[in-house]
C-alpha cells in the first residue's frame, strides 16, 4: 500500500477515549412500552473511524474505487446514494464527497493510501458522534427532528443525506432494515441525545 506524503494517521484509542453522552447515556427501557415492546432502540456507535473523502474534478471514480478497494463497497455518483456491509459505510453528501464510516482503526490510513492524488481526506473521527436509531418507529421519530420523507421507496439502505436540526448539523445514513446512523458534532451529541430521547418517548425506547 502506498503512503499518502501528507496524512498523519491519528485513530481514536477506544480503551482511552470518553464519550461525549458519559453521565448520561443510561441503558434500560424508558418512555411508553408497548407490551414491553419498545418502538425503538437508541444507541451510541462509539469510537468508529469517520472520513470525509472529496475528489479533485474529474477523479470522482478514483476515489470510488479506493472505497471499493478498502472496504469493499460499491458507490454510485448520484447525491444520497451510498451502501453499507460488513467493513463500514459510505454516501454521498456533495458533489464529489463522500461520508465513510467503520469500526477499523487503520481505515483513514488505508483509504489515505489508496486515494493518492485523486482528492483529499480529513479525518473526522475525534470530531463525530454517531447514534443509532432502530427499530419498527424510528422513521416516526426521525420524522419529528427532520422534515424528511424517511419512506422506503426514497431511502434505500446505504442512503444518507446532510441536513440538520435547528443549529445541529446531521448527517443520516440508513444501516440497516429499520437503522439509521446519525452523525452529529461531538460538541451537539449530548444536546441531541437528550432531544432525540425525549422524541422517543411516545413510541418507548430502549437503551442498549
């Protein structure tokens, strides 16, 4: 694998690192459970590796295939689009930008390698929060924060988008069936967490 001249790998130490929701991320049933059924599940995804790839104009493919390589993810060029697997996930923010995220600590040195010339990396990792929402209500609780259509035939998994709530910026990603990552600015996760469980109340939730 060939070394990017100009990134400095620094990849979040999960053993030594604190999270942002610590004295307030409390597992357990909360809210209003259905037959003991909570709506949905609320969870942080901490320590993850988070990247913001941009491509120079005309190296979009390059940077692609360099999430191919890496982390064995077909990504198509349309806004939103993404995918997720086993290695992580990505999607498209912008023209020419991607949002990648997984659980390997070396992933911005590997994608940094394989990206070269074609665009650029920062890494976001130290930056981030990323809180998980699933479960059969999570797009009637989403759709409380933002006014999105979270319906299936316009949110296929993989897809994200770049939105906010209020002054929050979010990043969303769907993971998974009834999952959706939301990545926040680690100053806003704690003020976020607090909305988003109270938002949750209604339909009840558990905290894993």
């Amino acid at each position: 694998m060939a070394e990017h001249p100009s990134f400095v790998a620094d990849p979040v130490l999960r053993d030594r690192a604190e999270s942002p929701l610590t004295g307030h991320y409390q597992p357990g049933d909360f809210g209003t459970l259905a037959d003991n059924d909570p709506g949905v599940t609320l969870s942080e995804r901490f320590g993850l590796t988070i990247v913001e790839l941009a491509a120079w104009r005309g190296d979009e493919e390059k940077i692609r295939s360099a999430v191919a390589s890496v982390m064995n993810l077909k990504l198509e060029g349309a806004p939103g689009s993404g995918a997720a697997g086993e290695n992580g996930s990505a999607f498209n923010t912008a023209p020419g930008r991607w949002l990648v995220s997984g659980e390997k600590a070396e992933l911005a040195a590997e994608l940094a390698g394989q990206t070269g010339t074609a665009g650029t990396l920062t890494d976001l990792s130290h930056g981030r929060t990323v809180i998980r929402i699933d479960g059969p209500r999570s797009r009637w609780v989403l759709s409380k924060l933002f006014a999105i259509d979270f319906s299936e035939r316009v949110w296929p998994v993989g897809h994200g988008v770049s939105t906010s709530h209020h002054d929050i910026h979010a990043a969303i990603q769907r993971s998974g069936a009834d999952a959706f990552d939301i990545i926040v600015f680690r100053s806003f996760a704690r003020s976020f967490w607090h909305v988003l469980c109270r938002s949750s109340e209604e339909t009840g939730y558990r905290v894993t």
